[in-house]
C-alpha cells in the first residue's frame, strides 16, 4: 500500500506496546511515531491514558470495562489499518486473554511489543504518584500492585528499558519494527 513515495510496506501494521505503568510505553511510541514519519510513513499513537479521556471515559478499571476498553482500541485500530496507517498502541493491557483479543480482532498486522521493565524500576519512574498511590491503598486495581499483570507469551518484540537510555531503546524497537514494514 503506498505510503509515499519513498515507502510501500508489506502491510500497515498495528504496533502494541504493552507493560506496566512507567515502563516508558507512551515515551516509546511517542519517538517511534516521530522515527517512522521521518522515514516517510504514515502513523498513528493511539495511548490509554488519552483514549480514556474520550472514547473511553464511560469505562472504569473493573475486569469487564478493562477488556472492554482493549476491544475497543483493537477496533479503533483495526479501523486505522483497513486505512492504510501504522498504529502504535500504548496500553497496559494487563493480561493474557486481553492481550490475545485484541490479537484476534487486529489479525495477522498485530505486532506486540513487551516493554518489559521491571515493578522496582517503574515505580521509581512514577511521576504521577500512582505506585504510592495504590500502595497506601488510595488507588483501587492498580495494574502492579494491587491487580496482576500478565507478561505476554509470545511478544514478537521484547524491549527492556531498564539501563536504557530513550534513544537506546528507540534505535533498538526501530530496527526491529522496519523489519515488518
């Protein structure tokens, strides 16, 4: 599908940042957004914290509004691929099962990324006080500490931003997401 005229990928893809809260997902996709234009292709960020202040501000955090916010985005996404553009999706997306949906509704485009950096470091990160938070019991089904996450099985990108610098991780994520383009 012609992008521009410097670029035709295989197929768009949907590119889905998964981990914990402060693992850098929403840092990664923002720069891989701007690494992929720069290269001529058309893209998209769509990010939890902002499909929750529209699309999704009737979904609270429960089990069943959790799975039903990950469906949605997989549509919403789904919606941007049948167009032609890249979306880079930076969800939470807590478990297996979620994980797998919005696999099944995405189809073969989907390409999950595990930002796999560790609870002890995302905490550290955590600018908006949300860990403290959930630990003073503050913040109900806090994903970390109060509620499981799942690490994906079978992630076809695993990025750890540990000991990384942002550029570190970005060139890492980059040149493995051209391969599928």
């Amino acid at each position: 599908m012609e992008q521009n005229q410097n670029h035709t990928t295989k197929l768009p893809i949907s590119i889905w940042l998964t981990g914990l809260s402060g693992a850098g997902k929403t840092t990664l996709a923002n720069e891989l957004h701007k690494a992929l234009k720069k290269r001529g292709y058309l893209t998209k960020v769509l990010d939890g914290d902002l499909i929750r202040k529209g699309l999704n501000k009737d979904l609270g955090f429960s089990e069943t509004d959790r799975v039903e916010n990950i469906r949605r985005i997989a549509e919403v996404s789904k919606l941007f691929l049948d167009a032609g553009i890249i979306t880079i999706n930076s969800f939470i997306c807590p478990t297996n099962v979620m994980q797998e949906k919005a696999r099944s509704i995405i189809g073969d485009e989907f390409i999950q990324v595990y930002v796999s950096t560790p609870l002890e470091v995302c905490e550290c990160r955590d600018t908006k006080g949300l860990y403290a938070k959930a630990r003073k019991g503050e913040v109900g089904l806090f994903t970390g500490v109060t509620s499981n996450y799942e690490a994906p099985i079978n992630p076809e990108i695993t990025i750890n931003t540990t000991n990384k610098s942002i550029q570190a991780s970005l060139k890492e994520l980059e040149n493995k997401i051209i391969s599928f383009l």
